[in-house]
C-alpha cells in the first residue's frame, strides 16, 4: 500500500476503507502508463483519458466517484475481470432485438486485454462494481 500511494500520490479519505483501489485525478497528460502491472484499470473516457480507477481486488461498488463513467478498460491482471452495470455484481438482462437474444449487461476482460473506448456499446458510461479473478459467460460484451 505504502508503494502504491507513492505511484498514484493520491489515497482519497472517502476511499480508505477500500485499501486496494484508487480513484486518481487525471495527471496533465494522463494515459496508459498509469495502469501497472497487476492491476486492472478504468478510464473516464476514451483512449485511457481522464479520471482513472485502479484496482487489484474486487470492488463491490467502486464508488460515487467514478460510479458509470468507465469508457476504457485495460486488464493487466492475470485472471480474467468481469464488470458489472450494479453494486454487488449485479447487471440487467438486455434483448438483442436483431438476433433475437438476451444478456447480461456486464463486460468480461480477458487477462491482459484491454478496449480503447465503449463508446457505441451498450456498456458505456454504465460499470460500477469489479469482480477480478471471475469470468461470467453470460455477459453481453466480451473483450479479449
Ligand atoms: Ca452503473
């Protein structure tokens, strides 16, 4: 913890109960380079732009401060994550009118995959709680 609040410079009081995951400000030139290895992280925006989101644990709720505003996802955990549209991994079953289909509107990540943007899909702007380690098959969109 003491390593990882020298990289990020930045432990929010709100966020101490939650040792493991971070929500940063964006840095004047904020990019990739602030996701390190072994830690799955989230942008506000596309192209790994704007506030950051960091975690190596599950995240239950990842809290008012980034609450659905994920746009880009790099998983540089060695397991697979799975992010949900609700607190405690909960997500809405979604209808795909064109192929006549449901699913879950969640996001797995495969180990070390990542999206530069979810602008388009349906999961924009939506994440708010982190399962790591969980890959659930029913999710709407995969990454990998
Ligand atoms: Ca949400």
């Amino acid at each position: 913890m003491q390593i990882r609040r020298r990289i990020y410079g930045v432990l929010a009081a709100s966020l101490a109960a939650f040792a493991s995951t971070l929500v940063v400000a964006p840095p004047a030139s904020a990019s990739s380079s602030q996701c390190t290895a072994g830690m799955f992280c989230m942008w506000e925006h596309s192209g790994y732009e704007g506030i950051f989101y960091v975690t190596y644990v599950d995240s239950p709720n990842v809290g008012a401060g980034f609450n659905d505003k994920a746009t880009s996802v790099w998983n540089r955990t060695n397991e697979w994550v799975t992010i949900y549209q609700h607190a405690n991994y909960q997500s809405d079953v979604i209808w795909f009118g064109n192929n006549n289909t449901t699913a879950r509107n969640c996001v797995t990540v495969a180990p070390g995959a990542s999206k530069w943007s979810f602008g388009g899909d349906m999961f924009n702007d939506q994440a708010t709680s982190v399962d790591t380690g969980y890959y659930r098959p029913d999710c709407g969109l995969n990454v990998s």
